[in-house]
C-alpha cells in the first residue's frame, strides 16, 4: 500500500481529510475528542506505517486558537502517543492492517484521561519549550485560572517573563486571560458541595 492508500482506507472508515502544511491529517470525533493521525508511509525490506495519532478537544482547539491569536482551522491534539500504538511494520502493509491499527487508535483514545491531562499542562512549567506555553495558557485559560493567569501578566508587566519563550507576548496573556473571564466566572457561581 501507498500513503494514497492507506487515505482512501482511512477515509473509508469515517475519517475526514484535511491538507495541512505538514501532509494530510485525518480528523475523527469519538464522543467529547477529536482524534488526528498524520499517515506516513516508508517503504524499504519493511514496510512502515506511522499514524502518529493524537488526541484533543473543540473547547481546548477554541483556547488554544484565542491564546494564539490565530485562527488557522488547525487542531491542536494535546496527547500524543509516543508508543506504538500507531505504528505498523510489516512486509506487505495491507488494508486490513490499516483498520486494525485505527481500531487500536479508536480505543486508545477512548481510554484516555483528557481532563487530566489538561490540568497536567495547566501545571507545566513557563518554560517549557515549542508550543507548549501556549498550550499551558490555554489549559490556564479553559479552566477558568484567571488569578495565575493575572500573576504572569504581573510579572510581565515589571520585565519578568518567568522563562517564557521569546514569541510569548503580553498580547498571548491579554487574550489568555479574556478567554478564562467566563469560565471563571462559571467556577465562582458554581454551587458548593
């Protein structure tokens, strides 16, 4: 099987095709996530198909995509699995090897824990690098965290970036902290246990 391949199966059990800068992704909803898979073929004396599949939320893609600023229909999976969940070697890649595998994806991606992996980056440290600040503010952000996020606008504020990445701005807090206004709001109106 070819990348085309393995895309028109993948299209073929349900799977939406978006063009993105890096190759097609795959987008699938299962119940409250969205799933992703980028399918990358190598061929060679084995045949490898990596997936790479992700998993994320519309409410974390709308934070992610307010904090940043952009708006670019992108999807912003925030779990990834660094097994081999996603990945086939084989010496022929066949279909069924391609629905087995996204069977595996579906139940794995049922099988995760989304809000605990928000407030695991919601707790990750300023400096962190690549996109993963902008993906703690927007955890910050959609779990209504308005007093941090007001902290680290502070500190901004007196030349203290708290080991941000150069590209994080006041502009990413200002939007971070208009994000978590109403979801602050709905945690301070919530009833008491």
């Amino acid at each position: 099987m070819t990348q085309p391949d393995v895309i028109e199966t993948v299209r073929g059990l349900g799977w939406s095709v978006h063009r993105v800068a890096g190759g097609p992704e795959c987008r699938f909803t299962l119940l409250d996530r969205m799933l992703t898979i980028t399918p990358r073929v190598r061929t060679g004396s084995v045949q490898t198909l990596r997936l790479n599949p992700g998993v994320g939320t519309a409410a974390f893609d709308r934070a992610y995509d307010a904090v940043s600023g952009d708006r670019d229909r992108v999807t912003h999976p925030f779990l990834h699995d660094f097994g081999d969940t996603g990945t086939i070697r084989t010496d022929r890649l066949s279909e069924g090897d391609v629905r087995s595998a996204c069977a595996r994806i579906l139940d794995w991606a049922a099988a995760q824990d989304l809000d605990q992996e928000v407030r695991r980056l919601s707790e990750a440290p300023t400096d962190s690098p690549g996109n993963l600040p902008v993906m703690h503010l927007a955890a910050l952000a959609l779990t209504g965290q308005l007093d941090r996020l007001r902290e680290y606008a502070a500190s901004f504020a007196r030349g203290d970036r708290l080991g941000f990445v150069p590209y994080i701005d006041r502009g990413h807090l200002e939007r971070a902290i208009s994000h978590a206004m109403p979801r602050a709001a709905d945690e301070r109106d919530a009833p008491v246990a």
